[in-house]
C-alpha cells in the first residue's frame, strides 16, 4: 500500500521535510497548513519540489470550524474555503482535511451539520477536490468516528467522505469493528498513529504523546485489518504530534516512520495470512490479502539465544574489570588474533573484552552476539527494515559476521549457531584455566538478561527496532525512582533472550544504567562464592531489610541470609526472584546475578530504586 507521512510529524523547514520523506522512501505527504504558511516556498514551488521528489501531495490540513454554526459564521467559512481550494489546486492536493467543529457555539444539529457539509462538497467538486470529514476525539459535538459516518451518509455526495484517524477512535476506546460496515469509497482518508496508554486529557495525549506504529500500546493491526476489511486501500498515513519527533533531526525520524508503517504492514500480514475477520453479524471471510500490496521481508531468523556480549574498556578500567570477571568464575581463553580484544567463559558464557576503541565515559556494553540459524537471512531482514549493515573489518581467515546499529548505539552481531566465530581468538596462554577444569564454572548457568542504555530521544526507535527487526516482544513499561530522577525502563523478549533498554533521568547524578545479568541456580553459593573471591558486591542499606520483613512474611533464617550476602528479595504469582549486584565499573556499568523460582517472569523492579541509591555515591565520585 502507498505510504504518506504528515509533515507536522517531522522537524525543520517544509522543504527540509519533503526532503526526509522523500529520502527515507514515503510516496506521498500531509501538507500541515502551518508548515506551508511558514514557508517561503510558493505553493507552486512546493509543488514542483514535491514531485521532483518523487512524492504526491495526498492531503492539505486541516480545515477547522466549519459545520453547524450560525448563519453568518458559515457564510464566512464558505469565503474561507474557496482561498484554500485555490491553494490546493496550486500544490496538487486533491484531498481536504475536515475537522469536526470544536468552537462553542457549534450547534448540536446533525441535520445541519450534514446541509453545511454537503454545500462544502459541491464547491469542492468544482475544484476537482474531496472532504475527508474527520471526527476529532475531543470534538464539540461530533467525537467518534460512527458519529461522522452518520452525518457523511446524510449529506450523501460523493466528494465527502470520512477521514479515519486510529488515534481519535482508539483514544476514545471506541470499537473500530463498524468501520468494516462503511463502504469503500465513502472512506476518503486513514491517518495512523500509536500511542502510550495514559490517563490524561485527550487533547493533551494527542499534541504531545502521539508516536509511531509499534511504539506504543494501541492494537493498530486490528485497527488497520478492520480498515481493508472495508475495502480501503488508499495510503497508509501517518500523522503523530510529538514533542521529541519535532525536536529531532528529520532524516532518522523519517526512517523510524517508515520502519513503523513497515512492521504494521507485516503483522497485517500475517493476521490476514491466519485469520478470519469477525463483525457483529458473524463470522465473515478475510480480505483477499492478495489484492492488498503489503510488505513482506524475510522472516525474522528463529534466535538461539546469545552468543556473546562484548564490553567496551579503557586500559583505566581494564584491570578492574579482569579481577571482577575472574572473581565471578570468567577465565580469559583467548585473545583475538588481530586486535586488542580478549575472550573470557564462564561454562556457556562467553564475554568479549574489547579494548581496541576505549569508549569516552567508562566501560560500556557495546555489543551483542545472537546465534541464529541464518545469519544472513537475519541481516537481510535487518536491511528490509532501513537499518543498514555495517562495515565489516576482518582479517582475511576471521568469521564474517554481518552486524546493525540499534538506536542508542548498541551493535548486534548475527552469529552462527555453530559459534564458528570462535576461530577468530587464539588458544589459552599455559597461564590461563581452561574453564572446563575450573570448579566455579559451574556456578553460573547463562545470561539472564542485558540492559541497554538510550537517550531520551532514542527510546521509542530502539524498541522498534528491537521488535522490527529481531521479532522480540515488549513487556510492560516501568519507572523507576532513581535519587535524581524517574528512570524509564522497558523489557523486551524472545525465548531465552531477555534485552531491556532503560532511559535515564536528567539533571544531577544521573545514572546510564547499563549491565548484564548472570543467572544462577543458588543465589547464595554464588554469592558466598564472588566474596570470597575478592568481588566487590554492592552493599544494601539494612533499612531494605527491615522493609522487606514487613512487606513480605519471610522466614527470619532467609531474611538473615539474604542480609549477610546483600540479596534482594521479589516475588510474584509465580514464583520468586533473588540477585545481588556487583559495585560499579566506571560510572555506569554493573554485573548481576539472579536466581528464578517456580516461574518467576519479572525482573525486581521493586528493588531498582535501592539499587540505584545504593550506587550513587560512587556513581558521583566517578
């Protein structure tokens, strides 16, 4: 399907806007009216900027206030709307935004709504132009789609449709079912956009929270299958009103757009590949999803779980941080053939200590390692969905491993389920244990999850991406008292990977949370173990303990053990979670090591906000 974007969802001047969409592969645009009031580009020029482009103009927006006012008032819009037919004819959009009126003195008379829209068609006709009359969710009589849709059909001319808005209908918990009862061609426009599940004014959730497909926790894909279902099959547009899309650089927010429209057309795909639409009459056939152009990228790999995490050292670190892997049972086996790159184990864990590019600010998590079966399979997906494959610098014999940048900077490494990469490091020095002859190497079992760090403006790609391009799953999203601020956290998952990517807060002392965790199958054994190995485990305040036993009926001996081992405590439905933390290395990274009981799915987010008490004062010393 064709693929509009509106230009109040990207940042810059018009053209610089064009420009984005264009670049990052959209056929057409929403011209938002303040965009091109504030241009110096004349209509005609914008026009021809467009096309040569590549980009139609499939709307011009909005066109505010108009139905059921006093007499006088729509005798003044009717003037109104004739400049802005003239102008469209001058930019080549044929399509007009309506919004239902919000003005006080609307009058709540369908009729005359409906004798006010209808004379507004037959001028637009004239000019070759059709109205999508959009219900707006906080509209002063008209707010939901079934209620537009009444006052089309009552007008009844063909140049007046609806205009379907996902956000104003799915905003308002309005059952988008009916909209498989309009017809086709009575449906002039579509207009997406995702958003987080807030409790705020709606207004204010539309101005400042709307985001991209994918990105937040509205069901688009039944939205957009009721949608076909109808029949429609005009562009997919998105329209998103976003604080951080308008602050941000075009080019990449376009891309992300695009990556959004991408995924929703994909999990369209395969709804329509297995399922059967349902209306309010039964059960009726799916839309012949042979008729509708949707994406199809390669099918993302079936991951086996990591193969690796590589960290990223400074020679002022890089000690501390070899005695910390070794007093948690790592032993370094090997050194990379051709750079400044070790490779430490642990049983089935395999870290890569990177000291090639010491990264700016502390050690940091650089990159993941994901077996799959078909690595190239995995990176063709990763380029369907716009996310370029990065140079490869290798040795002539080393393993060629195709790799991606996730927003936030992050790099993932497609790796063979045969760990051939392996090859790439030497043979453990006479001086360095083989981990199969090491009695602690059993004391971990794998790696439980990893957290990554993003900006602000870079959370919302980065789980896109994650979901786009590895297929994983997110789960629910958290904040997190940090002493300086609320850190946003959100967790995402695929089998036994577990990757969650955190925001932090600004201002003073604020943490980059990142660090991996190690699981276990005796949270206190392993403990014992990483102190009297010389770890430096971080302390929990006792007042965290004190609170626990009034929080939960613990056992006085566990509440005891898990005090003199600084263990934290969670449980759920399911089960229960036990972990303690390693200090920090540098300002922002740290180990942990949990246990899971009886099905425990969480990750102690109750214990975060000690956690990161505990560790500021060194994270202010750093």
């Amino acid at each position: 399907m064709r693929k509009s974007i509106a230009t109040v969802s990207l940042s810059g001047a018009l053209d610089e806007k064009l420009t984005a969409a264009a670049h990052a592969g959209f056929d057409g645009v929403e011209i938002f009216e303040n965009d091109l009031v504030n241009s110096p580009l004349a209509p005609q020029d914008i026009r021809r900027h467009a096309a040569d482009l590549g980009l139609t103009i499939e709307l011009y927006q909005p066109f505010r206030d108009f139905e059921a006012l006093p007499e006088a008032r729509f005798t003044a819009n009717l003037r109104r709307a004739e400049r802005k037919f003239a102008l469209m004819r001058q930019l080549g959009a044929s399509t007009l935004l309506v919004c239902s009126n919000v003005d006080p003195d609307t009058i709540a008379d369908d009729a005359l709504a409906a004798q006010h829209l209808l004379t507004l068609a037959e001028r637009a006709a004239q000019h070759g132009i059709t109205l999508a009359y959009e219900a707006l969710a906080w509209g002063r009589h008209v707010d939901d789609y079934e209620h537009s849709w009444r006052i089309v059909k009552t007008a009844d001319h063909p140049h007046l449709g609806i205009c379907l808005d996902s956000f104003h209908i799915l905003s308002r918990s309005t059952d988008p079912a009916g909209i498989r009862a309009i017809p086709a061609q009575k449906i002039a426009f579509l207009q997406l956009a995702d958003a987080p599940l807030l409790s705020m004014d709606i207004l204010q959730w539309s101005r400042h929270h709307r985001c991209f497909p994918g990105q937040g926790g509205f069901d688009l894909t039944s939205f957009l299958e009721h949608v076909v279902a109808a029949g429609y099959r005009g562009p997919l547009s998105l329209e998103v009103f976003n604080d951080t899309f308008r602050r941000s650089d075009a080019a990449p927010t376009a891309i992300d757009a695009m990556r959004s429209l991408l995924y929703l057309e994909e999990a369209l795909r395969r709804r329509l590949d297995t399922a059967v639409g349902t209306t309010g009459h039964g059960q009726t056939p799916a839309p012949d999803r042979d008729r509708i152009d949707l994406f199809t990228p390669p099918a993302p790999g079936a991951l086996q779980g990591l193969a690796f995490v590589e960290l990223a050292v400074g020679d002022a670190e890089a000690q501390v941080l070899a005695a910390l892997l070794d007093a948690l049972g790592f032993r370094r086996t090997g050194r990379h053939r051709t750079k400044q790159v070790e490779l430490w184990r642990h049983g089935v864990i395999h870290l890569v200590v990177n000291r090639e590019e010491p990264p700016q600010d502390g050690p940091s998590l650089r990159a993941v390692g994901l077996r799959t079966k078909d690595p190239r399979a995995a990176a063709n997906r990763a380029e369907a969905y716009l996310a370029p494959l990065l140079p490869n610098q290798r040795g002539t014999h080393e393993a060629n491993l195709p790799s991606v940048r996730v927003p936030g900077g992050t790099t993932l490494i497609f790796c063979p389920t045969d760990d051939a990469w392996l090859g790439d490091f030497t043979s453990p020095a006479e001086n360095e244990t083989s981990p199969d002859t090491d009695v602690r190497s059993s004391a971990l079992t794998g790696i439980d999850h990893l957290a990554l760090p993003v900006s602000f403006d870079e959370f919302d790609d980065a789980l896109l991406f994650l979901r786009a391009v590895l297929g994983l799953h997110p789960e629910q999203s958290l904040e997190l008292a940090d002493p300086y601020g609320l850190v946003r956290s959100r967790a995402l998952t695929a089998g036994e990977i577990r990757i969650a990517l955190n925001l932090p807060p600004g201002g003073r002392g604020a943490a980059r949370p990142q660090h991996l965790a190690f699981a276990c199958r005796d949270i206190f054994a392993a403990a014992r173990a990483a102190r009297l190995n010389g770890a430096p485990i971080q302390p929990i305040p006792d007042n965290y303990y004190d609170d626990l036993l009034a929080r939960y009926d613990l056992d006085e001996e566990l509440l005891a053990r898990l005090r003199e081992h600084a263990v934290l405590y969670d449980r759920d439905r399911q089960g229960q979670f036990l972990h303690f933390y390693t200090e920090l290395i540098g300002p922002h990274l740290f180990f942990e090591v949990v246990q899971r009981i009886d099905g425990y799915a969480d990750y102690g987010a109750a214990n975060s906000p000690t956690r990161m008490a505990a560790q500021h004062p060194a994270r202010v010393s750093s």
